[in-house]
C-alpha cells in the first residue's frame, strides 16, 4: 500500500473518532512529510525507523510539548498500520519518544483575580465583555465558546449546553450574575433571539459557513489583555475559573471535573496541585532575618558616592 493511501485511511479512521478538521489537518502535515518529495510516496512497509527520525527532526528545535505531540502522532499512524495488518514491523516501535515536562512543572499563563477584574474593566462592547464573561464563568474551552448559540441558552432553567472536546456535551447551570448579564445582553439586542444566534456575537460578517474559527476567542482575550495591561490567553481564564471555583468550593474536585469536561480526574488534579502548590509557597511571605533596611537605605547613598570617587581616582 502507497504512503498517501495508508494516511488517507488513517484520517478516515480519525475522524470516525471524533477528532475535529483542525487536529486531521495538523496530522495530515506530519504525517506527508515522510514523503520525500510532493507525490512522490513509497510503499508504507519501506518506511524505516530512520525515516521517521529524519521528519522528527524537523522539531528537534521545539518546545518539548512539540516535539512529543509530532512523535505521538507518528506512533498513532504507524501503530494503527501495524494493528490493521499492513505492515509487518513497527518502525516507530524503535524511535525513543522525546522528554516530556510533567504538567505541573509547564511554564502556564495564569491569571489572578485582580488580573480578571482588569479585563472585565477593560471591556467596551458586548462582544468583548460576553467572550471574558462565558469563560471566566464556566471556564470553557475556546472552541467550545465560540460556537455557543441561542438554542443552547435556556434562562427559564438557568442552563447553557457547550459542545466540548470529543463531541461530549455538557450542560452547566449558570451563575446568576452571568446570567443577568445574557438577559441585559438579549434586551439590548446584542445577542439575537433568533435560534443560530451566537451567545458571543459576531464582530464582522462571517465568510465561511458552518462553525466560526475559534481563534477570535484566543484574539479578542489578547486583545483585552494589551488593553488592560495583563498577560492572558482563553485558557489562562479558563484556569483562573477552576482556581475561583476551588478557593470558593474547597475540595469540590468531582464537580469541578464536570465543569471543565475532563475525562480523567487526574487532569483536574492537575489544578488543584498547582492551586495547592501556590498555596504552600505563600508561607515564606512571614521569613524574616530581622533585620532593618531603613537604616541601611540611609547610608546607601554615602556609600555610593565612595565607590563612584574611587572609581574616579583610579581613571
């Protein structure tokens, strides 16, 4: 079987899986590189160990996160042949992955409550303030944001249905401040009432149809970030939220794993170490050496001038 042909099923097989057009594509790249050249794909069984090495290489230079993503997608693709019976040997079976930070040590913008405040102050129309709003609420993930839509609001139960990662659907009550807001934001005529209706309205006319780019969260966040001052992404916000929720609920991980539609608890547990972790850190605000620094700053500049007329002496 060609290379091309084995990548086609393998997409097939990708999206019977759930996986969204953005996450195919970013596989289809990868993986087409294993050809030498455009057009140019030899039978998948001649594919080497070395081969995949020389594409992996590509991002030898990249963040860790990278480089184990472009490895993980390789081991998919040639495990999936491997298991359907296409090919005899493994090649990938022989490629080490790369190094890969634990979650807890990655370097994650976050943001503080006084931060989310700052954003919220920074809003000047209702497209900005319902996009900060939905995620600092119900700390959703980007995509799922952007495609929210009338027909999944329902004020009378307080509820709003999000369109998750995976295809899973979750339905999450509405705090009753966010949900003021969408009752201002449906009188003022800033969200439509008609069923398609965005919940974060459009800010310019759409050019393809079906579900918008989810990137005009990510744009609209930074945007709201420079105008405030504060350094903030969509799941920076998205981590402020979990952190809120655990400083206002302690211990609540179960219901907390419902909100940010994680599959594992584990993933949630990632939030509630580093909310921990910060938590621990704070002690070492009360360290003290007794000591009194007024009495030094006093002296700092006659000290300064002794060096600077030393330095003027030696010249």
């Amino acid at each position: 079987m060609r290379l091309d042909r084995a990548i086609d099923l393998f997409q097939g097989e990708q999206a019977r899986k759930g996986r969204s057009d953005r996450t195919r594509d970013d596989y289809f790249r990868k993986l087409v590189l294993l050809c030498p050249k455009q057009g140019d794909c030899p039978p998948v069984e001649d594919v080497t160990a070395d081969d995949c090495r020389r594409v992996l290489d590509r991002w030898r230079d990249s963040a860790p996160g990278t480089r184990y993503h472009s490895w993980a997608v390789l081991s998919s693709f040639f495990g999936w042949l491997y298991r359907a019976g296409v090919i005899e040997v493994n090649p990938m079976a022989r490629v080490e992955p790369p190094m890969r930070q634990q979650s807890d040590d990655l370097d994650v913008t976050t943001v503080s409550a006084n931060d989310v405040r700052r954003l919220f102050d920074a809003c000047d129309r209702w497209h900005d303030l319902l996009c900060l709003a939905t995620l600092a609420y119900l700390g959703p993930r980007r995509r799922a944001a952007s495609n929210l839509r009338r027909r999944d609001l329902d004020l009378a139960e307080g509820t709003l249905k999000f369109r998750e990662k995976g295809g899973k659907v979750i339905t999450k009550p509405l705090p009753e401040e966010f949900a003021a807001l969408l009752r201002h934001a449906i009188q003022a005529g800033a969200i439509g009432r008609e069923p398609d209706a965005y919940i974060i309205p459009m800010v310019r006319e759409q050019r393809r149809r079906g579900d918008r780019d989810d990137r005009i969260i990510y744009y609209t966040i930074k945007r709201l970030a420079a105008r405030a001052g504060v350094v903030a992404t969509p799941h920076a916000i998205r981590a402020a939220f979990a952190v809120h929720f655990l400083e206002g609920h302690p211990g609540e991980l179960e219901a907390l794993q419902r909100l940010m539609g994680h599959s594992k608890i584990g993933t949630t547990e990632i939030y509630l170490r580093r909310f921990d972790r910060v938590r621990a850190m704070e002690r070492v605000k009360d360290l003290s050496w007794g000591l009194r620094f007024e009495a030094l700053l006093e002296e700092a500049p006659t000290r300064i001038e002794l060096v600077c007329e030393a330095l003027q002496a030696s010249a």
